[in-house]
C-alpha cells in the first residue's frame, strides 16, 4: 500500500514540474527559431571560425575573449510600406522579452538613427550570452545573441579593437551587410 502512495506522490510531482517548467513564456531562442524563415526576416548564423582573424597580434587577454564566444546568430527585421505594423508588433514582442529580469542592463544608447540595447544573461565576470538589440524605426530591427562560455566583458571589449581589421567573407555577408544600406 506504501508503495502505490509513494509511487503517485511521486508522479504527481514530475507532473507538476513538468507543467510549470513548460509555462516559462517565449524565450529569445525560441523567438530566433519561430521567426528564421518568416519573410519579413533575415537570420544568420556565424562560427567565430567564419571570421578571417589574424590572430597572432592578440595579446593573450584578446586571445581568452576570441576564444571564449562561440558564434553569433543574428535576426533581421526589415521594414517595408506593407509590413509596418508588424515591425510594431516584432519589437514588442522582442522588447517583452528582454524584459525578463534575467537579462541584466550592461548598455543602452541613442542617436539619431536609432537606439541599441546591450544586456547579457550572466554574472558580471562570467557572460554566457550577449544579447545586442539595435532598432531604426525606418529601417527595422537587428538582434544579435553572442554566445559562448565564460565570455568576460572586459576581455571582450579589448577583442573589439582586434576585430576592427578582421576581414570578413564578402559574399557570405553580402544579405546581413545589405540591411544596414
């Protein structure tokens, strides 16, 4: 008789927490996936083997940083006369998200372009995902996730400077470069 009791308890809660794990809302990831193929988007991919570094000018601290990401994927929305309303309805949903106190605020800034939103999912030190939201209301919205592990924002900051020659593949990022025309 113990038995079947301990036997439902325990059913009971694997469905319990079965049931409440899946209600945890649309997640960045899962917006990435649902939205790659839609028409109105443009979703790329890239392994940080895709970009052409030479990297034996790094100083170590840069080597760590390059190591340390992954690849970047990136999501496109462009604006058109037939689609305005839904770009509104895009960034909501994306601003929604990124509302989730688990992306912590590390930048936010403006010009007359447009805006950028900089959080990250992780500790000061330790960066797991890097989340880069730009928004120009005439041209769309561009969300980029850098992933890896471990990712230090001071160590990635110093990569930037290293990356301002690195030489990308022209016609693998003719689409992602033709957005922002």
């Amino acid at each position: 008789m113990k038995s079947s009791s301990i036997k439902t308890i325990i059913t009971v809660l694997i469905l319990v927490v079965t049931l409440t794990s899946c209600n945890q809302g649309e997640t960045l990831q899962s917006y990435f996936v649902a939205n790659q193929e839609t028409p109105d988007f443009m979703s790329v991919d890239l392994p940080t083997s895709f970009v052409k570094v030479d990297k034996t000018n790094f100083t170590e601290v840069q080597k760590e940083a390059y190591k340390s990401i992954d690849k970047l994927n990136t999501l496109l929305f462009t604006v058109k006369d037939n689609n305005k309303d839904i770009y509104k309805e895009e960034l909501a949903k994306v601003k929604t998200i990124l509302a989730d106190e688990k992306y912590e605020e590390l930048f936010r800034g403006s010009t007359a372009d447009g805006k950028i939103v900089i959080k990250y999912i992780g500790t000061e030190t330790s960066i797991d995902e890097l989340i880069i939201l730009g928004t120009a209301s005439e041209r769309g919205f561009g969300i980029i996730r850098v992933l890896g592990d471990d990712m230090e924002p001071g160590k990635i900051i110093t990569l930037g400077d290293a990356l301002k020659n690195a030489n990308f593949e022209e016609t693998q990022l003719q689409e992602f470069s033709n957005f922002f025309k």
